[in-house]
C-alpha cells in the first residue's frame, strides 16, 4: 500500500499542471475527471489522462485518476479510457452503497485478465462524501479491492445542509465515522481538503489535528499545499524515538511479568503499544 499523506488533485484537462505535477515529489498524483473538469471538457479531460499515463514518467509518486460518479452517466466512458494503461488505481466519486464499488471492481478485473496483469494489481479508492454513504460505510468498506476512503468534506456538509466553518467541526462526525471504518478493515482514510490553499497556517492546523484523529493523509488541491501535509503526516523525530523505547521497554518489562509500567511517569500498556508500532510503521511507509 502506498504511502499517501498528501494526495494532489490536478485537473484531468490540463496537460501543464499535469506534467509540472510528476516533478514535485508528492505521493499521490490523482488526475481529476469529475469536479476538477468543466462538463464541456470530459472527453478531453479522458484522452489527456491516458496520453500522461502513456507518456509521463511518475517517478515514486502514485499516479491514480478519479471518473466521475457511478450513475452520473461518464463513469463507464472514464474509466474505460484510463484501464489499459495499468494505473495504481481509481478514485470513485461519491460512494454511496457497495454495488457501486463491485461495479467498478468487475470491469477491472476483466482487465487485469485480458490483459496477463496481478488481480488486485489495480486498486480502489472511494470518496465517502453525502449522508447516505457515511450511513452505509459499515457494508462498504469490506470490499476487497478497497486501498482508502477519502472523506469529502465539502459535499458532505453541502448534503446535510451544514455552514463550513474553519474549526471544521461540522464535519467531525463523518471524518470519525471514516476514520473507524478504515479502522476496522485495514483501509487508508484520508481527510478534507483545505479550501483556502493560500492560508498556510490553517492547513498546518488542519492537517495536524487530521494526523492527530487517525487519517494517514490528506487531499491537496495545490502544490503549495504538500510540504505542509507530508511533514504534518510524518511522525517527527522525537516521536519516533518515543515509540522505540516504548515498545523495547514494553518487552523488558512482559519478560519480568509485568502488565503495565511507569515510562516518564505514564502508564504504559498494551494499546500504548500498539499505537507505537503503528508510529513507526507510518513513519517507514513515509521513508523515515
């Protein structure tokens, strides 16, 4: 699974901001075809996408492109257009039940066995973003080609009728409920976009308190976004030290038969353990 702590929308018509994309070094490049291109631009939006993925060299960054909305009537045209140039993977749109994910699954499977590809070589990512799919992540999140749930922030509070605020605190429910769904099934979760992409002190917030509730990245909507989401997603250097002598005191101390122990004067049991190992793990998948 790759490493996704910022995940960078580019407009799926846009050649320049595509191949200015592949030499900035972000994890993620997600070429739009839905809300990121104009109605009148979808077809070329499609034969812009599969002459990058042809053509451009990703370099480490995940190359993936979002289709539009199962049921919005583009979706089988999109992802069509993409499949035989073997991407990582898809981002659907505004999932809202399983079956739409089993339909996008199918059609790549059927590619991966035309085509002499690994099954499961191409992944799924959902955006989860109105009332009826938070309601429904319980029966969406096991399917098995599922890599992440991106939470639209934006289009979920536009579904219940809520005012966005800069505390984001209309949103929390939905960030948590993606955030336990991910939980559960072993699944990446990746958090809101930060509209104001110029104010860079409330994406540092922002991203910082998203670290802090569990997601393992964020979505960016500029390249000016992405230093300040990869370092607030990246486990800093004293953390990683703590999670170490956490976890080699935690041995010493099942070794004497104890349960739990004072380490700098906190208790230190096993979901301190485990939230340890989780640290180092983010930290390895980010190449610290």
């Amino acid at each position: 699974m790759h490493s996704r702590r910022a995940l960078l929308y580019m407009p799926g018509d846009n050649w320049k901001m595509i191949t200015k994309s592949v030499t900035l070094g972000v994890d993620t490049i997600c070429m739009d075809m839905e809300d990121g291109t104009a109605i009148n631009k979808k077809a070329e939006a499609r034969v812009t996408i599969a002459k990058a993925l042809r053509e451009l060299d990703f370099g480490a960054s995940e190359k993936l492109a979002r289709i539009n909305s199962v049921g919005s009537g583009w979706e089988k045209d999109d992802i069509e257009a993409i499949l035989p140039y073997h991407l990582d993977g898809i981002v659907i749109p505004k999932v809202e039940s399983f079956e739409q994910v089993e339909w996008a699954g199918r059609i790549i499977e059927a590619a991966e066995l035309k085509n002499g590809w690994p099954i499961n070589s191409i992944r799924i990512l959902i955006g989860v973003e109105t009332a009826r799919g938070i309601l429904n992540l319980k029966e969406i999140a096991v399917h098995p080609r599922l890599d992440a749930i991106i939470c639209g922030g934006e289009d979920f509070a536009a579904s219940i009728g809520a005012t966005r605020t800069k505390s984001a605190i209309e949103l929390l429910y939905a960030r948590q409920a993606i955030l336990v769904a991910c939980a559960a099934n072993d699944l990446q979760a990746i958090d809101i976009v930060t509209i104001d992409y110029k104010d860079q002190k409330a994406l540092r917030i922002e991203a910082e308190f998203g670290a802090g509730l569990g997601f393992s990245g964020k979505q960016v909507v500029h390249p000016n976004q992405a230093p300040v989401v990869q370092t607030a997603f990246t486990p800093s250097d004293e953390a990683i030290a703590y999670a170490k002598r956490i976890i080699s005191t935690f041995e010493t101390s099942q070794k004497e038969g104890k349960g739990a122990y004072a380490l700098d004067g906190k208790m230190i049991d096993m979901p301190l353990l485990k939230n340890a190992q989780k640290v180092l793990a983010r930290a390895k998948a980010a190449g610290r």
